[in-house]
C-alpha cells in the first residue's frame, strides 16, 4: 500500500481541528496539536510529517513563533508551512511569508482548496529536493 504523507494541523479551534481532519484523512495522515508549543513537543519526539497546517493566534506558542522556531532548526528548517488564519492584512501575510511560510489562507477557507495547496506546497517541496510525489 502506498503510504500517505503526514499533514501536522496545528490549530486551537475544535471545528477547524474536526473539519480539516474529516476533509484531509481520504489523502493524507492527520495529526492534530493544539499549539505551537506541543507541535514542537511532537516534531522533537521523532515524529515525522511532511507538511504543517498552522494558525497564527494560539495560546502558548503562536503560528509565527512556531514558524520561527521551525526554520531556526536544522532538523525541521525543511518543513513546508501553510498558514490559516483569520488575520486578513496584508502585514501579517507579508510577516510570515517573510519568516518561512510557503503560503497562507485565510479564514474561512475552503476545505478542498486547503487540500490543494497541501499538494501543491509539496509538489513544490520534493521538486527542489528530487523526491518522488509516489511514497
């Protein structure tokens, strides 16, 4: 069987968490942390994924503190990241692309465009390193 790339969806919403879960599982793995703060947990246990789905506003940790510690670190600096979020200006779009993130959409979003850009972030992501889209 082939295998299915692993999505992190990082979101303190229960419904966002519920709706991108029920909308992403047919393509793709779906692990679910409420912050930034425990998908770092997740990311350093050894937990692999392929791409992140992230919020900007979180408690703890937010969506941009995620994305700075993500591309500050050898291990994770790889990591394609989409932003989600309610935050509609062109300065906070700006700010993030600016930090590393590969694209961004606002809320609300529709859950088969989400699905789209996965693919083609990653797409985009295993042209440059020369992996096979085939798992």
């Amino acid at each position: 069987m082939e295998s299915q790339y692993r999505v992190l969806v990082v979101e303190d919403d229960t419904f966002i968490r519920k709706v991108l879960r029920h909308t992403l599982k047919a393509d793709f793995e779906v692990i679910t942390q409420t912050n930034g703060m425990e998908a770092m947990t997740y990311l350093e246990e050894g937990n692999p994924v392929d791409i992140i789905l992230t919020d900007l506003q979180m408690p703890h940790f937010s969506g941009q503190d995620l994305i700075r510690t993500i591309r500050a670190s050898a291990l994770f600096q790889h990591l394609p990241v989409i932003i989600l979020s309610t935050y509609d200006d062109s300065n906070t779009r700006i700010t993030c692309l600016e930090l590393g993130a590969d694209d961004y959409m606002i809320k609300p979003f529709n859950p088969l465009e989400v699905k789209a850009k996965i693919m083609a972030v990653l797409r985009r992501a295993e042209h440059r390193t020369g992996n096979s889209m085939n798992r």
